[in-house]
C-alpha cells in the first residue's frame, strides 16, 4: 500500500522546491520520505498515514507545554475572533514586551518580529549603526537565520574571513563576517588583538543548537564578554532556540552573562510566528523611529500570535516546570546512554534545561569539528530505527533535541525501550 507520506512528498515536489518549504524537512540528511504531519496532541504527533509518534523535535523547540495546549488554544481562539491583525499598536504588544522584560533582566527595551532571522538580522544592523563599524564575529557550527551575512562558512584559519555558504550571497557581504571555533577563546582573543576595532559585534548561540547541542565553556563566555566591553563592541546572545529552554532567564541567566541584544523566538511564540530582540536602553534607542537604524514588519506583534506567546510565558513560570524539564531529559540522556553502553555502542547524550543532543561518538562534543567527526550514518540508522519504534528525533545528526511539559515518565521509559530494542538489533 503506497504510503500517504509518500504521496504527498512527491506531488509537493512538482511545485515546492524541493517538496518542502524549509531544507531540513526534506530529510536529505537522513534519507528516505519525509513525514507529513496532520495532528499534534501533547506529547505526540501523527503523520498523513496516522502513525503515532513520541515528538522530540517540538516543531523544532517552541510546543515546550506540548502541542495544543488547552490554554494557549482557547488565548488564540479569543484574539482571532477580535481580529486576525491590524498593522497597529494593541495593548497585548505592551503586555508581552512588559512580561519580557520582567523575565529577562538583560532586557531594557524590546521589539517585536515575526521570525528569528529577522531578529538576528535586525540586532545586528543594530549593532553596526551603534558603533559605527562593519565588522562582524559569528562561530562555526552556530546558526542565525537565513540572512546574507550569516551564511557564512570559515575560510582556511582561524582568522580568516569569511566565505559565502549560499549561492546568492555577495562575496563582498560575506568579506565583512569573520568566522571562528565554537568555545575557541584563544582564537576570539587573537582576532580582537588583530581587528578589534573594526568589530561592531560578536554574536553566539550560548547554547549551540544547531550543530546539535554543544555546551559553551566558561573561559569562552567570559572572553566574549570581556573582549567586547574592551573594544566596544555589542555582544549578542542568540537565544531563538535556547531562550525559555535552558530555563525561564535562557542561557545567559543560566550560565550568568550579561548581553548587550539578545534575540528571541520559538517558545516565546508558542508555536505561532512571534519574535523579538532587545536588550541595552542607549542601543535600543538607535531604532526608527527613535533613531537612524530602520525596521519594519507589517505583521510585527501580530495579535494572535502574541496571545499565543503570552500564555505560553505565563505557563513556563509555574512553580517547578523547569525542575521537571531538566529532569526528564537528563533521564532520557542517561537511559540512552545506558542502553547503548550495554550494547557495545559508541555513543553519548547529554542535556541542559529542556534541551538535549545524542551523538555517536565516545565522548560529548565540544566543537564544530567534533560534531563533524561523529559517526554520522550511525545516527541516520538509529534516526528511522526509532522512527519505526513510534519515536520522532530531528531528521539530522546536526540537530537538538527538546522535551516539553506534556512527555511523561512513561514516554521516556518508552523512548529508552526503544532505544534498547533498536541497539539490541544492531551489527
């Protein structure tokens, strides 16, 4: 029997480029069919041929209280039936800015987007018209949206300058990006002692997530700090996926650095397309229409959206939801580790927060290129193992993983049996 999956991957593909409408979903990385999903409850998840799944990915970190949480369901209910949107000013824009910037102490001033590459875009224009400079510092392996000077690879050392990643980039756009090692504060400092004043800003996920979960070390955080207050320039903590995820203050509450910007996305939506960026009063107030620095967004604190990211905030700060979280993907990581040790696997897991990344590899990575040396068909086997198992990982071995408030003891005892029928298959 054809699988519906499969019909609908191939007719989207004669107008989707690609058949999908974001790379990933495509599961090039992983072979085989990409799953068309048609439901979301919870924890789970069910495809076009109603296979249940165990959901890990979380539409990729916002479902934190699961997918269609009552409350956030009836929040957005209420705000479409006033209005789907206005292009104007409404009270709930101030109420979620307020709610904000009460969690987040880093924040003196926000503004609301609709995605996190139009926040990552717009703090770091930001940065440049507050200093006045045009140099920019990202790390491989750390990604910031679609933007052209974002994608960006590493040239041949450490301190070279950046190459395009993406046909259509301008050469000259990537020039003006810098790329350095993940967790490398030698290299950061020996860049600012070589071009420090041409720097406007540096910016980080401070929880990688994106080339899978990599932990940042402390003389790294401290350095980023340190050589941007030296030299001026503004340090912009990445937290679209980390932010609400680490913990209700993201990363930098977590690990306790202060930005200048941070930006933000994912859960602060609640799954619905919702943004942000802010941080420091004296560089916020460089912002049209304050200032010369422009931007501009017709669905810019859309009221749906913003009814969605509202309550997902206020559900997140219930007494202990983070204790829980932590907890439930440590016990995850563990058994896994656990079970595959037992099997003779190379393999290791590690989590922070809601957060976690498997790898096949002895140890946890701490960089870019250690990613890259994991046993990466031994990740894609295990990915459509589980999957046969009724488990949903991210298609990629390059990807983190999340659990939310709905998974219980009993979808994590599940996912680890999984995971030991699977390793116990294995030759």
């Amino acid at each position: 029997m054809t699988s519906h999956n499969q019909e609908l991957f191939e007719a989207s593909q004669q107008i989707i480029p690609g058949g999908v409408n974001s790379p990933v979903r495509a599961f090039k990385s992983v072979g085989g069919t990409p799953l068309f999903f048609k439901r979301g409850l919870g924890a789970y998840v069910w495809d076009a041929d109603d296979k249940q799944y165990i959901d890990y990915v979380n539409s990729w970190g916002p479902m934190i209280v699961g997918h269609c949480h009552p409350e956030v369901v009836k929040a957005v209910q209420a705000a479409a039936a006033e209005g789907l949107g206005f292009g104007a000013p409404t009270a709930a824009e101030l109420e979620i800015a307020e709610e904000l910037c009460k969690i987040l102490p880093s924040l003196e001033m926000v503004r609301l987007v609709s995605s996190g590459t139009e926040a990552t875009m717009t703090a770091i224009r930001l940065a440049r018209g507050f200093t006045g400079r045009s140099r920019i510092i990202k790390f491989e392996g750390c990604y910031h949206g679609h933007s052209d000077g974002l994608l960006v690879k590493a040239g041949s050392g450490a301190l070279t300058f950046g190459q395009p990643s993406s046909s259509g980039v301008p050469a000259e756009i990537a020039g003006l990006t810098t790329v350095l090692d993940y967790n490398d504060a030698a290299g950061l400092e020996k860049a600012f002692a070589e071009f420090g004043n041409e720097v406007a800003c540096v910016i980080v996920e401070p929880v990688a997530g994106n080339m899978n979960l990599i932990l940042p070390k402390r003389e790294f955080l401290d350095a980023m700090r340190n050589l941007c207050t030296e030299y001026g320039a503004v340090l912009i903590l990445d937290e679209v996926m980390s932010g609400f995820r680490v913990g209700l203050q993201g990363a930098h509450g977590h690990f306790g650095i202060k930005p200048d910007l941070i930006t933000l996305g994912k859960v602060m939506g609640g799954g619905l397309p919702a943004a942000a960026f802010g941080g420091r009063r004296d560089i916020m107030q460089c912002l049209a229409p304050l200032g010369a620095v422009y931007q501009a967004g017709t669905l810019s604190g859309n009221p749906v959206a913003v009814a969605a990211g509202l309550t997902t905030l206020k559900l997140v700060q219930a007494p202990g939801f983070y204790e829980r979280l932590t907890q439930l993907a440590k016990d995850m990581t563990e058994g896994l580790c656990a079970v595959a040790k037992k099997h003779g696997i190379p393999f290791s897991a590690q989590s922070i927060g809601s957060m976690f990344g498997v790898y096949f590899s002895a140890t946890a990575p701490t960089s870019y290129a250690e990613v890259m040396a994991s046993d990466k068909e031994a990740f894609n086997r295990f990915f459509h193992a589980m999957l046969d198992e009724g488990v949903y990982l991210a298609p990629s071995a390059f990807e983190a993983g999340f659990v939310s408030a709905a998974h219980s003891d009993a979808d994590i005892a599940a996912t680890i049996a999984a995971a030991d029928k699977v390793f116990a298959a294995w030759k």
